[in-house]
C-alpha cells in the first residue's frame, strides 16, 4: 500500500463527492490501485474547475480518507470510482508550502522552483512521513498545538507538546477513526466554516472563558452513515440544534428553512434569521450539499 494527495476541484469536471468517491480515468489506475486501502489526502488546486484562467481554489489540502474499494466506471469508458471510508476535513486548510518548505518534495525542484510537472498530476502517491506531517498540521488546532508542524526545515515529526503527549497515547492515524477524535475535529472544522456563528439565527454567544455556544450539528446523523464532512454539518445554537436533530426544523436547497406543521415556539421562531434562510459559509465549497439537506427533509425532517 501507499499513501496518495487526490486533487479535486470546487467545481469538478468528474463526478466526484470526496465524502464518498473520487471520479477518475484509468491515467491514475495504478497510482490508486496502490494506495487501496491506506490513507490519502484531498488537495485543491488554484483553478476551481476545468477552465485554463480559472481561478478560486485554495492551493491546499483540506481532509483525509481512506480508500475502501475501486469500481469501473459503468457509463464512461476507461474511467473508475474510488470508494473511501472515514472521511474527515482539516480544522483548516493546509497550503502546500508552509515558509519556504514545501510538504511534497515532488512539488519542488532542486533550485527551489515549482515542479509544474508534478503539480499538473491529479494523483500523486507520497510517503508515510509526508503523510503524517500534513496530518499534524491540518489537525493542529485539534490537537492543541499553536504552529503548524513545518516552521523551519524538513523533517520536524513527532513534534508534540507536553500536553498532546499526556492526552493522547495513539498515533494520530490511528486516532482518525475514534468517535472522540473525529467529534473534537468536524466540531472545529464546522464552527471554523461558520465563524462560531449559529447558521440559523445569527446568534454568537462567548462565555467568559472565550469558548462560544455554538455546536456543530450533522445534517444526515453519523448513525445513517453521514459523514463527518464541514458540508454535513451546521453551526447551530443548543435549542436549535436540538430541534434540528428531531425535525422540527429542516433547509430546502436553496437553504431557506422550513418550518414543520407544528411550528416551533414564538420565542424561538422571532430568534430564527428575518429573512428564513441559513447564514452560510462565505466559502462555498464548504456550505451544506444538497445530498445532505435532501436526506435529512426525506427522512428526519417532521414536515
């Protein structure tokens, strides 16, 4: 097995849900086909879709996964789907050069200049080193840690504080797939996206400690295998949150709410946004998918 960065666009040109599948053409069969079974990264590039001049995308890598099976295209010649599990976003955005390092080495040639080369390669296959070391920077709020893992040269591993050390007694990869783990990284990566700002009423409520009341809430519950992605999740206050979960409130795809027939509290319907509509995230490659919002309106919601 080996560990692979899969590119994806915010706007893709291939029928690609990082939550569930990566669309690809048999160019990067071989490369995915050895990282079966192993973790991967997700990286996006500049260009947020398929045009030349586009422009948008972050230049950066956002989540991990890992690849459960490789099925053949069934509509489109030569083209294949890879299948991950365990999907989980970053609690934020890890660019591809931090300083003058870059986590590739592949990215850069040995002048230092940008390899346009390796770059142009949708699926790139890296080490378990390069692996970890994105890992710990993408999950460094998570984990406690106040600079990302690469501040002066290559490599710095297993740089962990004092704390991290007496609070975790797991290699962070294997932590990818413990419930607490994950809870503590979708919770920062959603209330990140929504700058701690519940979605559904504006509200932003800090404690006297600096912690702020929002939570992060699945759209479709983990128990009906939703994914602990940042687009299947809301930033919402703890009444509403409550009354999210139990259907009382849903979104359409055009993110206005619905209310169900029995209506929600006058007390808590004047707390809801004038306008009935979500608050999103100012990124929209991290606002809720309508796969998401259709399954909790067809299943949860008590319209």
């Amino acid at each position: 097995m080996a560990k692979a960065v899969l590119t994806t666009k915010v706007d893709p040109s291939y029928d690609d849900l990082p939550e569930e599948r990566y669309h690809f053409p048999r160019t990067y069969l071989r490369q995915i086909e050895a990282a079966k079974g192993d973790w991967i990264l997700y990286y996006e590039p500049r260009r947020a879709n398929s045009k030349e001049a586009s422009r948008g995308g972050r230049q950066a890598y956002f989540a991990t996964a890992r690849i459960d099976r490789i099925e053949q295209d069934p509509t489109l010649p030569d083209h294949f789907y890879a299948f991950v599990k365990s999907f989980l976003p970053f609690d934020h955005a890890v660019p591809f050069r931090e300083g003058e390092v870059t986590y590739e080495h592949a990215l850069t040639k040995e002048d230092g200049s940008t390899n346009r080369g390796a770059f142009g390669r949708a699926v790139r296959n890296l080490s378990d080193s390069e692996y970890d070391l994105i890992l710990h920077s993408g999950f460094m709020r998570t984990l406690g840690e106040s600079a990302p893992a690469v501040a002066v040269g290559w490599p710095v591993l297993n740089a962990f504080s004092d704390r991290e050390q007496a609070t975790f007694d797991r290699p962070l990869v294997e932590r990818l797939v413990i419930r607490p783990f994950r809870e503590a990284a979708f919770a920062g990566a959603v209330k990140t996206a929504y700058a701690d700002t519940c979605a559904m009423t504006g509200l932003k409520i800090v404690n006297g400690g600096g912690r702020t009341e929002v939570q992060a809430a699945h759209i479709r519950p983990v128990a009906d295998s939703g994914p602990d992605s940042v687009r299947n999740g809301l930033a919402l206050s703890g009444t509403v949150h409550w009354m999210f979960d139990r259907g009382l409130v849903s979104i359409d795809d055009d993110y206005s709410l619905i209310i169900g027939k029995g209506g929600v509290p006058d007390t808590i319907g004047r707390m809801l946004n004038p306008d009935r509509r979500l608050r999103l995230p100012q990124s929209a490659e991290m606002r809720p998918h309508p796969q998401f919002l259709r399954f909790h309106r067809d299943h949860i919601f008590k319209g």
